[in-house]
C-alpha cells in the first residue's frame, strides 16, 4: 500500500504525540523505604536436596493498581547453593491459583547469597497488558529443583496475600495470608494524545493538501 507523503509525516507528528505522553506507573510495590527488604528470612525456592522433597516453585499475588504495559520486574531473591540461574513467570490467576504464563524472565548469574541486599531486575520483551483490579502472580524457581537452592526475601513491611507453591510437578496449592516475598512490578500506560496532537494533525494533512499535485 502506497502512502502519500503527507500521510506519513502526519503519521509521524501523531507518533511522536503518542511517544511523548507515555509514562511508566508502579503497578505493585512491597518494598519498603529506600528498597528495602527482610534480609534474613525467605521463602525457598528449589531446594529438594535439603528439604527432601522434589523442590519449591511458588509465588505471590499482585493487583495492578492501574491499567498499563508491563515493562520491568524487580525481586529480592538470594542464592543459597547450586548453580545461580533462576527462572520467573508472570502468570495470570486462575481461580486462586496460578494460571497461563504471560511472560517468562531467566536470570543468569544475577543473584549474591541469601543475606545480601541485591535486588535482580528484568525488562519486559512481550509487555503483556496488566489490568487494574485484576489478580495476577510472579511465581519463581531454579532449573534444577533438587540441587538448586534460593530464597525470595519476605518484604520487610508486613505485606500479606496469597501464597502459591508446588513441590516437584505437582499441584499447586495457595494460601490466604503470607508474608510476600518482595518485589516490584512496573509497567507503562497507554499513550493517550493530546489535543494538540491532533490540531498538529489536521493542520498537517490540510498543507499537504494544499500543495501543487504534479501532473502525471
């Protein structure tokens, strides 16, 4: 399809509109001041080789509080033993539990030792849409459930919600009330223009409309 000249460069001034009114919000939050967090205690994720299970998988709960794109996670998770490569989902809700993946994130080498005051981080590539009032879960674990051993820090602000976890491959099970591991989720909304944007528009369109049309 072939656009006119003045079509692109209206295309562009609104594009530009657009871009420019985009801004990043904090969707979730249980950080505390100055991002911190409970150093000493966590909930383990991997670990099969010391609990003598097959290895947790779990997660927590989080509410948009506004409608946007997702485009950064950040979480307090420290290495115990095993290789430092770790694994995390943002998974929709599926009646009180975790449901379809939306976005995955591998960490390689990202984590220090339970203890630390690291905080890994991980920009979106997909930026799934995050609605308001809607239920979602970050959910993490090691490749290597049984000899992999981390801990997702508890937030240090007495934040509770529900909790997700599934030892090995198998069921998950929630509950009601826990201390949530910490962590941060940020998107960006929806670019909305303003109304300049489209007296920009208008007046572009009707310049190039006002041009000479060159005889064929």
């Amino acid at each position: 399809m072939f656009l006119s000249k003045g079509a692109r460069v209206a295309g562009m001034i609104l594009g530009l509109c657009l871009v420019a009114n985009a801004s990043p919000v904090v969707l979730f939050n249980n950080f505390g001041p100055g991002d911190t967090f409970d150093t000493g205690t966590g909930w383990t994720l991997g670990g099969g080789g010391v609990s003598g299970n097959e290895g947790d998988t779990q997660g927590f709960v989080f509410t948009p509080g506004a409608t946007a794109q997702l485009s950064m996670i950040e979480l307090a998770v420290g290495r115990f033993s095993g290789a430092n490569e770790l694994t995390v989902w943002l998974m929709s809700d599926a009646a009180g539990q975790p449901g379809a993946s939306l976005e995955s994130f591998v960490f390689s080498g990202a984590m220090t030792s339970f203890g630390s005051t690291t905080i890994i981080s991980a920009n979106s590539v997909s930026h799934p849409l995050l609605n308001a009032g809607t239920q979602y879960w970050l959910i993490g674990a090691p490749p290597d459930l049984i000899n992999d051993w981390d801990a997702w820090n508890m937030n240090s602000i007495t934040a509770l919600g529900p909790r997700a976890i599934r030892i090995g491959a198998g069921s998950w099970s929630a509950t009601s009330d826990d201390t949530q591991g910490a962590f941060r989720i940020t998107g960006e909304t929806a670019a909305v223009p303003e109304p300049s944007a489209f007296l920009f528009l208008g007046a572009g369109l009707i310049w190039f409309g006002l041009l000479p049309r060159r005889k064929a």
